[in-house]
C-alpha cells in the first residue's frame, strides 16, 4: 500500500489515463473522459499545492479541493460504468482508491488546526 500521498494522487490520476485511453469515442463517453479526467488530476495537483501552502488556511483550502475533486471522481467514475460496462470492475475499483483519497483528506481536514 502507498502512503505517500503525492505519489498515491498522481497514481490516481495516471491510472485513470490509462483507463479511459481504453474506451471507445463516442458522444456520451467523450463529455464523461474529459470530465472524470480533468476531476481524477485535480486530486494530484492540488495536493502538490497543499503540500507547499503558504499558510495553514491555504492548506486546508487546498486539501478541501482535493476531497471535492476525489469525491467528484466517483460520480464520473459511476457514470462511465453505467456507458461501458466492459470496464465496471476498473471504474469500481477507482471508486475505492477515489473513496480511500476522500477519506484521507476528510482525516486531515479534521486533525489540523484550522489557524
């Protein structure tokens, strides 16, 4: 398991890449690619600038982003399912590590001071 949250986000990110690199374009799957992909890399980028705030307040912005963007990815994620049932048992298990990202984030949010 990867407890670098860096490296996890960006793996994210690159494994949904490869994921919707697979599925045919078509109307429906092309609004559904651009909107999971632009939500499945925010996570990553966002946790770069989290990680280099220039205040505590910054910070949990940028962490809040993060848990914002995992949690929209689930939604993208469900939706490409239901389009491409080919590739359900990938989106599912994106919805866990997405899950996981969302629950990390909220743990954080919780234990840092907000000052």
């Amino acid at each position: 398991m990867n407890y670098d949250l860096e490296d996890r986000t960006a793996t994210f990110g690159q494994t949904v890449i490869v994921l919707v690199s697979k599925i045919p374009h078509t109307i429906i799957n092309n609004s559904l690619i651009d909107q999971l992909v632009r939500s499945a890399t925010s996570v990553g980028a966002n946790y770069m600038e989290a990680d280099s705030a220039s205040s505590k307040k910054d910070f949990r912005y940028k962490i809040s982003i993060c848990k914002k963007e995992a949690k929209e990815s689930i939604h993208w994620l469900r939706m490409v399912a239901v389009a491409n049932q080919k590739y359900r048992n990938e989106c599912q298990l994106l919805c866990q590590e997405a899950h996981e990202l969302v629950l990390i984030f909220s743990a954080i949010l919780r234990h840092k001071p907000s000052a």
